[in-house]
C-alpha cells in the first residue's frame, strides 16, 4: 500500500481549471475566456516581433562584451538576476528620470515572473516588516490570498467593486483603510485591476495616496499589465509614480508576461522603494536571503530578451508599437461586444463593458448564467463571471453576445 494512499484529490486551480475543462471539450464552437493570456484575431498565441529578433540576437551576435548575451552561455545568473534587466526594470517602472533611482533608493530584483516577485516582497515584508497585515481588494486575482497567506503574512481584505454600479466603491475603499491599523501592507493593482476592469481615477488615487501615508499604511503594488491596459507604458505606471514621487516607500512587482507575452518565460522585478541608499542595500542583502533557499537564481533567457530590447531605443520603439495594438484590439473587441449586445437587445446596462480597462471584463454574470453559457454555448469563463477580452475576435463576439444573450433573457 502507498504510504500516500491517504492523499486526497486536490480540486483543479479555479482559472487554469477552466482551461483543463475547455480543452476537454469536443465541440467546434468552443471558445475559452478563462485564462489571461493574449490571442490574435484568428485565436492564436501571439510573440511578438521583437521578441524574435532580441532572440536572434542573443544566439548569433558574436559580441560578447554585451551583459546579456550570458543568455548563450547558459551561466547561472546572480541571485538577484540579471543586473541590466533589474536597472531597465526599474527605469520602466518609475521613470527614466526617477530621483529615487537616481538617489539609489531603490533595490530591484529579478524574479519568477509577478507571482514569484509578489512572494518574495511578501516574504520579506514578513521577516522584516513591524506589521504583518496585508489587505488585498475585494475581489482581487484569486492567488494573492493564497501567495501572501504562505509568504507569512495574514490576509485581510478592503472593499473595492460595487456590484451596483459595476464601478469602483470608493467610499469603502476609503473606508477600509482608514481603519486598518497603522503601517499595515496594502496590496493595490498598479492599473487594469484584475478581474474587475475597475481602476480608480487620477484624482482618486491621490486621495488614496494621501490616506494612505497619513495613516502610514504600506504600497504593495502589483504592476502585470504596464502598457496592457491603456497601450501607454507611462501612463499605466502613473499610479505607481505618484506615490514614488512623494519620497516614501513602497514595493511592486513587476511581470513581462502579458506586454512582452512573456509567459512561460517567468520574467518579472521585485522593487523595494526606500527612503535611503544604505536602506536599500542592506534590504538587498536581505532578498538574496529569501531567494537563495527559495530558487537560487532566477532563470537567464527571459530576462535576457528583456534587456535587449530594453536598452535598444530602436527595438524599445517596436516593442511600444506591438504594445499598443494589442491594447488597442482589447479596446476594439470590448466596443465590438457592446455593439453587439445593443443590436440584441439585451436587457441590461451594458457599458460597464466599454468603460473597464485591461485584458478582462467583470460581466456581472452570475454562477448560474456562467454554467448555462458554458453547457449551451460551449463557453468557458471563470464562474464569477469575468471574461478575457483577449480571448475574443471579430468572429467570436456574435456568438458570446447570443450566449450572453440567452443566458440573461
Ligand atoms: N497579478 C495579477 C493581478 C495577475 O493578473 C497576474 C496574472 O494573471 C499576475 C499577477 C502574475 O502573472 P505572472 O506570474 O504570470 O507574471
């Protein structure tokens, strides 16, 4: 008898599971809305040119004087990774002009993509930080819960979606951090706020910023769509800019995965924003502390294709142009879906489609709906009703807005 034989099924990840469920399904309709990855219009993967062409040189350039052609040699990295990707990182994130980079303020780590970078900041926040709280909004990616909780940190939560209004509920946000106890962590979604398509305004983040440094409460951004949600690499870091700018401290974590479709390449940054140099050298020390029994060193290629195209202001250029047309075929499938629910008919206000950004639209469809969506229609989608604008195309949206349709009529 197995000495595991008393090891109980686990139940399938809720997100990648929908993707087990769709491919398990014969019919020729199918169409997966489950996980975040990007597709093109004929419902493909898509990598992007650029990242073909940093690859081709990283295999055939014969300079070797370049940091990042290691990728070729197939070296360890250090244990905080490749250190051009890390300062480019860093750059991307808070500006080329950053007067907290330019102070050296901040310390950036490479990492296992943004899950990888989110659990290591937790896990430094849980041997370093005076307060163990973290509150994550309500409802939020279904992993941060499960990231921090095993990082060593415990999990509270702040309003956040107002189901009413599909929009933002301000008032509770504010709330909610008003009354969390001093120096508590606070996890906020730097843009494209996943799943709810829910961002606040400019001025609303101000007014966050302000409570939150009044009550001392500590940024914890997780930044997975930069130039994902409005096209504009800058403007999607704004957030994150504002409250570098005021001199205090914070962290985010960083992932290339979706504006690089880098994936499976696992290549993100964990920032560290002190308030001092020395701060963030010896919180440096700290991380290869963490990381060093966690993974030993981060892996070389991703971040490799990273820097190449990162330090070339030429392929940086490409890269923001293939950027923005995928951003901008989100956008055109979002308007293309609410046109074609108008042309139905279909009961309800449906704008909330049009007015949320980033790859997923929160529908406001319910369990019920998802599962009858999924059994008629052959349509797959996380059962809190969120679905992956990227996973539309033009020849797809007719028959989601008939299945959504149906399912609210
Ligand atoms: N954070 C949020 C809000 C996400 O939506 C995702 C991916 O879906 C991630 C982090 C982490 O992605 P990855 O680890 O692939 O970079």
């Amino acid at each position: 008898d197995s000495v595991f034989a008393h090891v109980v099924k686990a139940p399938e990840d809720p997100i990648l599971g929908v993707t087990i469920a769709y491919n398990k399904d014969p019919s020729p309709v199918k169409l997966n809305l489950g996980v975040g990855a990007y597709r093109t219009e004929e419902g493909k993967p898509l990598v992007l040119n650029v990242v073909r062409r940093a690859e081709q040189l990283l295999i055939n350039d014969r300079q070797a004087k370049l940091s990042v052609l290691v990728s070729r040699v197939k070296e360890y990295l250090p244990i905080v990774g490749l250190a051009e990707f890390n300062k480019l990182s860093a750059k991307l994130m808070f500006g080329e002009d950053s007067p907290a980079i330019r102070k050296n303020r901040v310390t950036t780590v490479q990492c296992l993509s943004g899950t990888g970078s989110l659990r290591v900041g937790g896990e430094f926040l849980a041997r370093h930080y005076h307060q163990k709280t973290i509150y994550i909004p309500q409802p939020t990616w279904g992993n941060h819960p499960k990231v921090f909780t095993l990082a060593g940190l415990s999990v509270k939560t702040y309003r956040y979606y107002d189901p009413a209004t599909r929009g933002l509920n301000f008032k509770g946000l504010l709330e909610d951090l008003d009354s969390a106890p001093s120096g508590a962590i606070v996890l906020l979604h730097a843009c494209a706020h996943n799943p709810t398509g829910v961002d606040p305004t400019p001025e609303q983040w101000e007014k966050i910023r302000q409570l939150m440094r009044s009550r001392k409460l500590m940024p914890f951004f997780d930044s997975a769509y930069q130039g994902f949600a409005s096209g504009s690499l800058d403007v999607d870091a704004q957030a994150v800019r504002m409250f570098v700018a005021d001199g205090g401290e914070c962290l985010v974590a960083q992932s290339y995965a979706k504006n690089m479709g880098l994936y499976g390449e696992r290549v993100g940054a964990l920032s560290i924003v002190c308030n001092a140099a020395d701060v963030a050298s010896r919180v440096e020390s700290q991380l290869k502390l963490v990381i060093r029994p966690m993974y030993s060193n981060p892996p070389i290629h991703g971040a490799s294709i990273v820097a190449t195209i990162l330090r070339d202001k030429n392929m940086f250029n490409e890269w923001t142009v293939e950027l923005k047309a995928m951003a901008d075929r989100i956008i055109t499938m979002r308007q293309k879906l609410f046109d074609a629910l108008r042309a139905r008919g279909t009961p309800g206000d449906w704008s909330h489609i049009i007015k949320q950004i980033g790859m997923f639209t929160f529908t406001g469809l319910n369990k019920e709906q998802v599962a009858f969506m999924t059994k008629e229609y052959h349509i797959y989608m996380t059962s809190d009703g969120r679905i992956s604008m990227a996973g539309l195309s033009s020849k797809t949206v007719p028959h989601l807005a008939d299945a959504i349709h149906a399912a609210v009529t």
